[in-house]
C-alpha cells in the first residue's frame, strides 16, 4: 500500500525559508486521480490545510499561507514539496504530508506520513 | 478562524453511543470526512463521502449530515476510541481549498 514520509530540517531560523519533502512509496505519485497535500498541526493545537498538487502541477493553497507557500512535484523521484517562506515562530508545528482525494462530494486524506516536527528558531 | 465548528471536548461511557458533530456552511453542499488522531500520532481517515469507512475502520464508526451540521457516531465506544476527531470538507466559497473543524476531544468514561 501507499506509504508517505515527509523529510527535511527540524530546525528553521526566523525569516528564513522552510523545505520539506515527501516521498511517497508503494505507488507511482502519477497513478489515479490523486492531489497530494501538505498540512501541518501546531503542539496542542488543530490541523491547518496549507496547499495541495496534482501531478499536472496545479497548485491550490490555503488563502492564509498562499503568499508564502509554494508546493512542487517530481514525479521522476516520486516525491512533492513545500517551501515556506519568511516563517517566524508561529510556523513552528508538526508538518504532514497526505494523499488527497476529491470525490463522493467529499475531499479527504488517506493515508498520511508520520510526520516531522520543524521549530522555527534562532 | 475555522468555518468548520466542533465542540472542544465530549464525552461517553464505555460501551455507550455518542455523537460527534461539524457545523458550517459548505456541509450543505459537500460532505465532511472525519479523522482519528491519538496522542503522538498522525490522524487516521475514518469517514469519507456520505459514509463510507476505509478498510480496517470498524463498523461501529459511521457519518451522517443533516443541513449545515455533519455528525460522526461511534454505536458501542470502547476504550481505543479515545481520541482527538477533526472533520473537514471544502471551503463555502466554492474554491478547492480545504477546511478544517478544530477538534473534538473524545473521552471514554
């Protein structure tokens, strides 16, 4: 089955860029009508939507964040991304990436990674 | 802010029915998934489209929607149920841009 792992620095100084990847194994990013999502959860706190992918390239992203955010694919490393810029310390959270789903008038996410925890820092 | 609401914390006892639920505009158009996460874990999908349960979910786990309000019922709760639930569904706007409830914390009594 389908597996995620995000990967990337777990420490990011104030104004600087945070990057994340996740790879994705067990299938081909490219196969079936699938977005690929990055959402993250602050310690203690809910979860916030930040952007998803399609394999196309099509990007959209959460209305809050989209003047920071950017996602990316390679579909060749079988992997997408997220860059986000000018961070400060209430970027600090647990950073998922997730497979999205559009369909059944529903969106939703399965399976998800495990998670990385970035702290924005000086 | 959240356009999805969730009360912060239920309730149930062991064995007993207890219902989750997710308000806001866009649940009249689209419906709401549902997630589990425990303490230290990455949520878990539960519910998706009008109700449907990923392979593994058990049957006591079901959804339901009923205007703006969506609701997740867990008939029988056990132990394990105990967890953080988030719903989310797509933004009133109409746009492709995800929203999320901010959580409901479930404790089996």
């Amino acid at each position: 089955q389908v597996q995620l792992q995000e990967s990337g620095p777990g420490l990011v100084k104030p104004s600087q860029t945070l990057s994340l990847t996740c790879t994705v194994s067990g299938g081909s990013i490219s196969s079936g009508s699938y977005y690929w999502s990055w959402i993250r959860q602050p310690a203690g706190k809910g979860l916030e939507w930040i952007g998803r992918i399609y394999t196309s390239g099509s990007t959209n992203y959460n209305p809050s964040l989209k003047s920071r955010v950017t996602i990316s694919v390679d579909t060749s490393k079988n992997q997408f991304s997220l860059k986000l810029s000018s961070v400060t310390a209430a970027d600090t959270a647990v950073y998922y990436c997730a497979r999205d789903q559009d369909g059944s008038g529903s969106y939703w996410f399965d399976p998800w990674g495990q998670g990385t925890l970035v702290t924005v820092s000086s | 802010s959240s356009e999805l609401t969730q009360d912060p914390a239920v309730s149930v006892a062991l064995g007993q029915t207890v219902r989750i639920t997710c308000q806001g505009d866009s649940l009249r158009s689209y419906y709401a998934s549902w997630y589990q996460q425990k303490p230290g874990q990455a949520p878990v999908l539960v519910i998706y489209g009008k109700n449907n349960r990923p392979s593994g979910i058990p049957d006591r786990f079901s959804g339901s929607s009923s205007g703006n309000t969506a609701s997740l019922t867990i008939t029988g709760a056990q132990a394990e149920d105990e967890a953080d639930y988030y719903c989310n569904s797509r933004d009133s706007s109409g746009n492709r841009v995800v929203v999320f409830g901010g959580g409901t914390k479930l404790t089996v009594l």
